[in-house]
C-alpha cells in the first residue's frame, strides 16, 4: 500500500527526492512520516506532515536540509534531501504517523 522510490548514490553535498505513493483512500486524512534505518541502527525518525500538508516537523539531524511535501491529489509524500551527509545514508522509509502502515523502503547512499 505504500512504495518509495528515489534512492541512490550521491556525493557528499549533494540531492535526492524521494516519493512515496500510497494506494489509500484515506491518504489525505493520514499524518504520514519518513523514517530510516542505517546499517545496524536502529529505525530514526525524520519527518512528518499533516493531512493538508500545512503542520510538518523535523529531526533536528535534518532540519533545514530536508524538507517533506505531499500532493493528495496524487497519493504520494515526498521528501527532498539536500546537502546529504555520509550519516544520512540509510534505508528511508514512508509510514503513517501510527506506525501501522510501513511500505518498502528506498536506499539513500551519501558517499564520496
């Protein structure tokens, strides 16, 4: 129900955009986050955005580099990624802000 894409491998410095399409009827209803799991860590969450798209919020690992969107009339949450870090390399998935809908996930790889 949930399937992001834009993943990569990108230099230090550099830009990505994910997507997230949903194949939910409720989807502009749902608080939706972006979250990630590097290598052996642990899930980290990075971003959520209202249903309207007007409230987000940000880890402060990447407040002002990161910034989350969403087009309802497209189903789908994007997340775009600027001045990437070697430790924002991860798996980066799309969730509902309860955690009870997970899609596969997209692999962001920031290396020189």
């Amino acid at each position: 129900q949930l399937q992001a894409s834009g993943g990569g491998l990108v230099q230090p410095g550099g830009s990505l955009t994910l997507s997230c399409v949903a194949s939910l009827s409720t989807f502009r209803h749902l608080t939706m986050s972006w979250v990630r799991q590097a290598p052996g860590k642990e899930f980290e969450w990075v971003s959520s955005i209202d249903g309207y798209g007007y409230g987000t919020s940000y880890a402060d690992s990447v407040k002002g580099r990161f910034t989350i969107s969403r087009d309802n009339s497209k189903n789908t949450l994007y997340l775009q990624m600027t001045e990437l870090k070697p430790e924002d390399t991860a798996v980066y998935f799309c969730q509902n802000a309860a955690a009870t809908m997970r899609g596969e996930g997209t692999l962001v790889t920031v290396s020189s």
